[in-house]
C-alpha cells in the first residue's frame, strides 16, 4: 500500500507538472480538434485564411476584385445608386461638389462623431485641430489642421475626395469608412469648425449672460 | 496443508477499493480539469509574426477597437486589418523600424502578413459578431482584456456552456451600445432595463447556433 499511495502521489505531481494549470501560457494550438476532428473542420473556406484551390493562385481565400472591375449600382445606403453620381464620388460635370448631397439630419451628426472619434481622432485630434493626436505628438509635423482657414473654405466634395482617396501622406479610408459615414463626418467636421468660428453674436443673449 | 491465503490478504479487497476510489477519481479529477476547452484553450497565445502589442495601440495610445477591426459592427466575421491600416501611420512614425519589416513588406507586394489565428469555433457552431456588438455585449465578456495585452491570448473558454451561460441571463453583462469597445468600464447599468427595452432574446435553441 505505501508503494502503491507513493506511487500514486509521484503519479499526480508529474502529471500535474507536465500539463500545468488552466489558463497558463501556452504556444501550442489546442489540441482537442486533432484527436476528434468531427466536423471542427469542414471543406469551406472562411475568409482571410490560406487554401490549396488551385484557381486562387496567391492562395487567400478573401478574394480581390480582377484588375479594372468597374461596380455599377454601388454605394448609398440601399446599393441603389450609380457609381458615379455625386453622392459616390463627390463630384459632378462641373468638379467637386460644393455642398453635402446628404439631407443633414441629427442622427447624422452623431454618426459623424462617433466615426470621426474612430477613424479620425487618432490624428487629427478630438478638436480637429491635430493638438493631442498621437501621430503628431511622436514628431510627424504634417497632419493637417482641420480648423485651418484652407479647409474651413474647401469644397465638401473635395474633403470627400480626400476621405476616399487621401491626400500626400495621408492615405485614402474608402476601405474603412462606407460611403454614408464619409458624408456623416464631413457634416461633423464642418460642427467642429463652427464651434471655433463662433462669434460674441451669434450666442443669444440670455445665455450671454449666464457665461459673464 | 498451508494456508492458501497470507494473512495480508484480509486487508487485500479494502486495500483495492481504496486504491480503485483514488485512481477512478484522480482519472475523474483530470478529464474534467485537463479536457475542457477551460484548460485546451485559455492561455493559447501564439507566437504572432509581428510583435504588435495590443496595449500599445488600444490602451497607450487609444485607438478604438473599430479602426483595424472595421467589420466587427456590420459582418459575422471580425477582420484582421489590412497592412495598409498599418500604413496609415507607419508611414508617418516608425517609417524606418525593423520591428515593422514585414509590414512594409507586405504593403509593397500584396502578399499577406501570416497572423496566426487565436480564437474559432467549430465549423459547425454559427457565430456572428455583428448580433453582439449591436446589442450591446462587449469584447471584453468573450476575448478578456484585449486591451492590456501584449500578446493576444485566448482568455475564455468559448465553450457552448459559455455562450449558454450569457444567453440565458444577458441582464448581467448587456451595456449601452456605444460602450462595447470600451473594455475597461465598470459602470454600473439596470441591465433588466435594457434587455427589457431593446427587447433582447437571445435564442437558446439548438438552431440558434448550429444551423
């Protein structure tokens, strides 16, 4: 018997050793899938993974489209409109349009504020003004100051442009942002320069009075 | 004519039970500690080509979970960022960094940066991100603190008991919308309340998940 509870307590510390305790470390896959693969693993292909289908040359089973694929009903909400009116491209004949082609809504700032503090914050600072952007902080000079007169001044459509396709050194957010929430930061960049364009004015003069 | 039997051998059946009881509950003791997806998969962190830290760039540096996993709201399946998300910046900071080698590599040639994948469920299992951010449940209850991490590292065990364990009482975890990336509030909300209003069920059939 005392070889055998020897034994039996050697038999527990190395196991326990050897396998050590949930929620340790560990650089192996799990394993159970391979002793009882079952249907863990099915002959389909998720995305942004490899797979060994020969028609996919390059191997990644998140496909890009061919070379020169022109979309035709893309875009806007309901995939109803043309690729190329202005709402897509912020263009029309006559070059950048001058103003959102988005009825402006309330719901719509707030979209825009949300995805402006996603996308655009980290450089561009929660201002606008690329003060507190990390980007900046760590020495790259060239962020744009959103408050800056150039751009209070500049088209809708030419911001647009610049969502979609970037501009220099900052690079374009078509894959990031869909069509609809470009417009909705636009309109909340435009709040954003408003707030600083502000004059004595235009506050009422009731809450004048409270701010003295 | 001898004793056919020792003297020890009294002792003998008790002695087997014993030992039996300590086996069969040590065996026991062990396939429930050692085989449940508690123990196969919490603490898997793969060694990941490019030693990016999530604590650098969620927590350090703030940027919302949304900007590199841009589907997480609108798709079942949370996308690995593209290395041109990468390039937003790095070709602003770090431009030169060897640590970002491959990165530039892969912007330059289309190939993709080889990231091992942490969390799946069976093929079989149904899973779908979007059903969850929008209702209010955060990363946090299936990835842990994503946001501390060095390395990511599977925190919970994904298991059906997990997924039922929420399903059955959403009240707990729910949280206003607009705070699912935000992985370190602890505010207190009247979780009833919300799952009252938006009107939450999630489904505990059979079919809800394997469809």
């Amino acid at each position: 018997m005392r070889y055998f509870l020897t034994l039996f307590v050697l038999a527990v510390i190395g196991v326990v050793s050897a396998l050590g305790f949930r929620g340790d470390k560990s650089r192996k896959p799990p394993r159970m899938a391979e002793i009882f693969p079952d249907l863990n693993i099915q002959p389909k292909l998720r995305p942004q993974t490899v797979t060994k289908f020969d028609g996919f040359a390059d191997g990644a089973s998140s496909r890009v489209y061919p070379v020169g694929t022109v979309a035709q009903k893309v875009g806007f909400l309901d995939n109803t409109t043309w690729e190329d009116t202005a709402i897509n491209t912020g263009r029309d004949a006559k070059g950048f349009v001058d103003s959102n082609p988005v009825p402006v809504t309330s719901e719509l700032l707030k979209r825009g504020q949300e995805r402006f503090n996603i996308y655009c914050q980290p450089c561009h600072g929660a201002q606008g003004d690329s003060a507190g952007g990390i980007v900046k902080k760590l020495g790259a000079t060239s962020v744009a100051n959103l408050q800056d007169q150039r751009i209070v001044r500049m088209n809708d459509g030419e911001i647009f442009n610049t969502i979609s396709y970037g501009k220099n050194t900052m690079m374009g957010y078509a894959g990031q942002v869909p069509v609809s929430d470009r417009w909705a930061i636009i309109v909340y960049v435009r709040a954003l320069q408003l707030s600083r364009l502000g004059a004595k004015d235009d506050v009422p003069a009731p809450v004048l009075e409270k701010l003295k | 004519m001898s004793f056919i039997f020792p003297k020890w051998a009294n002792t003998l059946p008790l002695k087997v039970a014993v030992g039996a009881f300590l086996v069969a509950n040590a065996a026991g003791a062990g396939v429930w500690y050692y085989l449940t997806p508690k123990y196969t998969r919490v603490g898997y962190t793969p060694k990941q080509p490019i030693a990016f830290s999530h604590a650098i760039h969620s927590d350090q540096l703030g940027i919302d979970c949304r900007y590199c996993h841009s589907a997480v709201e609108k798709s079942w399946f949370s996308n690995i960022p593209a290395s041109s998300t990468c390039m937003n910046c790095h070709s602003l900071v770090l431009k030169d960094d060897p640590k970002l080698a491959l990165v530039r590599e892969s912007f330059q040639t289309g190939r993709s940066i080889p990231w091992v994948q942490v969390h799946k469920v069976p093929d079989y299992v149904y899973f779908n991100h979007s059903v969850h951010v929008n209702r209010g449940i955060s990363c946090v209850h299936c990835h842990g603190q994503i946001n501390h991490m060095e390395e990511v590292q599977h925190a919970k065990p994904l298991s059906m008991g997990f997924c039922l364990d929420c399903h059955r009482a959403p009240e707990e975890k729910i949280r206003p919308v607009e705070l699912v990336t935000q992985l370190d509030w602890k505010g207190a909300v009247n979780g009833k309340q919300l799952v009252h209003d938006w009107n939450v069920k999630p489904g505990q059939s059979c079919s809800t998940c394997h469809r």
